[in-house]
C-alpha cells in the first residue's frame, strides 16, 4: 500500500480540526502532508464523529481526518476479550480512532459511530499522566489497538514518540499491533520493552477481509527483518478466520513463515512470544456489525454467545486453535506460545 498517495489522493480530502488544537504543533505539522485538503473548522470532535445515523462503510471508503484534542481517560483497562500474555497492570490506550486498514470483521466497525479516523494530537498529556502512573506501578500498555499506528507513522510518528518514552521508563512496557510491514519501521528504537507485534493471516483471508493491509509474505518480511536487527518481535496468529480450507490456509502461512526464518538464519525460538486466538468479539459490536456488514460472512458466520462474547462454536473453535497451538509447539517454546 502505497501509504502517501493513499494520504494524499484517496483519503483526507476533507479535514475537520477543532479550533482549541487548530494552532497545536503537530496539527500544523499534519496539515502539511495534505496541501490540497479543505480543512473545515469545528468545535469539538463529537460534532462530527458522533453524529446518529452515519454510513460508515460510505465514509471509510472515502475517509476524512479529524485532529483532536483528548480530555480525560487516557489508558483503559484491557478488555478480558484481549490476550495480557502473562503481564499484570495491562492496560490499553486510544491515540487515533479508526484505522486507515479496511478489515470487513474489524470490531471498530460496531464499536464507532463513524468511519471518519481521528487523531488526538496531544500526545504530551498522555506521556504526563503516564508519568505519574509509574512513579505507582508498572504497566503493561497496547498503544495500537483502535488503530494500526504504524500504518500512520509517516504521518503522525506516534511510534517513535512512544517507543522514547518507554526508553526513558524501565518498568513500562508497550505493545504495538500492526497489519503494516514498511521496512522503515525499524529505523524505530530497538528496545526490550517495545515489542512489534505483527498479526499474520493467511492470504486467502487477506484477500477476502483485510482489505488495504500488507500481504502475509510482506508482514512475514517485516517481522523477520525486525527479529534479525535485535528488535523485540511477537507474531500474532489472532484472530484466526474460517474458511472452509481453514487448515491448508494455516498450512500454507507457516510454510511461509518457515521459509522466511530460514532465509534470515532464524529460529521462532527467539521471538519474544506468539499469540493464538480464534476470532470473537463483543455482543455489542457485532450486532452493529452485523447490520453494517451484511454482506461480509466473517461477520454473518453463525458464532455462538458466550458470556456476551460471540465466538466460533467450541468444538470448531478448539479444532482451529489446537492444530495451531501444536504446529507452532513443533517449532518454539510452549511457554511462548500464548492463547485464551
Ligand atoms: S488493521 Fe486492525 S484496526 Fe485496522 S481495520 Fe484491520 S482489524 Fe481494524
């Protein structure tokens, strides 16, 4: 994906900016990625993001940008939907809402009243009430979860802004989340508690709902590339999609992977870990998403309700996670391999 025209042709035609950051640096700074936008004054975000009865397929495909500024509820504490791989105090925050990623089973989708992406860019308040969070306790923050941060660095640079401050700050550690896979990413710091963690999926389930995102054999490159030069590096098999090839699909992924360690002279032994995870997601979001994707079968797919959870039924669900859990078993450490 070529992520600049993208910016400047296709997407962020339109620009809407809230007065109170409209003389913010890094608003001047974004702006200057878009010459030809209009750029539309408004008051508050909400104004436009929370209007009712927004298409937000219609305004995805032609998406327009928000520059914000965030109040209050910097970090929230992470979902139990979402894996904390073994660490305590796990918490996740909200720089960007939405994601320029076009994925038909995305969770944002039934979470968002709006297909417009909007960036905070007060990122300094977020750093200061951190700050004082530690001076407590450790933490353990996804900084990319309702959004592909790295996806937007070229634009915003958020990842290098978080990853120095977690080289200033030993007891946090950050998670960032990416479908991305630009070699540049590892002109990033190269430190132990940033860990890059690429979310790898078949290409056949590529193809058919993770539209706009890298392809399996580019993220593969990219998180490979990443584990050679020293960076902490955790590939996610999550979520897992059905197909009905679901297991040549899966079969078909780690040859790649395989090849690709091979090629680098790498063992899945020195990833920091692997996660594995069926899809699922919250009652809420999906009846949302069923109604703005009815065309979409990893949305209509027939998911049983568990505890407010809709997931694959058990016995499928165990099926596609054990033959998983046991193929990556043959080829690391078992205690690296984290599921639900
Ligand atoms: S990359 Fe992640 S956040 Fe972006 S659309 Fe896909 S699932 Fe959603």
């Amino acid at each position: 994906m070529n992520l600049k025209n993208d910016y400047e042709n296709a997407k962020f035609t339109h620009i809407y900016v809230e007065k109170r950051v409209w003389s913010h640096p890094r608003t001047k700074e974004i702006l200057t990625h878009f010459p030809k936008a209009q750029i539309v004054a408004i008051d508050h975000y909400k104004d436009v993001f929370n209007r009712r009865g927004q298409d937000v397929i219609c305004e995805h495909r032609s998406q327009s940008l928000i520059l914000a500024q965030k109040e209050d509820h910097y970090f929230y504490e992470g979902a139990p939907v979402c894996q904390d791989f073994g660490n305590t105090n796990f918490y996740y925050c909200s720089t960007m809402m939405n994601c320029i990623f076009d994925c038909s089973y995305c969770y944002l989708k039934g979470m968002y009243p709006s297909g417009h992406m909007v960036i905070f860019v007060n990122l300094e308040d977020y750093f200061r009430e951190l700050e004082q969070i530690l001076v407590k306790k450790p933490m353990y923050l996804c900084v990319s979860y309702d959004s592909d941060l790295l996806a937007m660095e070229p634009l915003v640079g958020y990842a290098k802004h978080w990853a120095d401050f977690a080289a200033k700050h030993d007891n946090l550690k950050i998670e960032i989340r990416t479908k991305s896979a630009g070699h540049k990413m590892w002109e990033l710091p190269c430190l132990t508690n940033v860990i890059y963690a690429f979310t790898l999926s078949p290409q056949r389930m590529i193809d058919a709902c993770e539209k706009g995102t890298p392809s399996a054999k580019a993220r593969i490159a990219c998180a490979t590339t990443g584990l050679k030069l020293g960076y902490s590096i955790r590939l996610c098999f999550d979520p897992m999609l059905y197909l009905p090839t679901w297991r040549e699909d899966y079969d078909t992924l780690l040859r790649q992977v395989d090849e690709a360690f091979k090629e680098q002279g790498l063992s899945m032994k020195q990833l920091t870990d692997v996660s594995v995870g069926t899809f699922r997601i919250s009652q809420d979001y999906m009846k949302k998403l069923r109604r703005t994707m009815p065309a979409a079968p990893a949305v209509q797919f027939p998911y049983v309700n568990v505890g407010g959870v809709y997931q694959y039924p058990p016995k499928l669900l165990k099926e596609m996670e054990d033959y998983l859990i046991l193929e990556l078993g043959k080829r690391m450490d078992k205690e690296k391999i984290y599921h639900e």
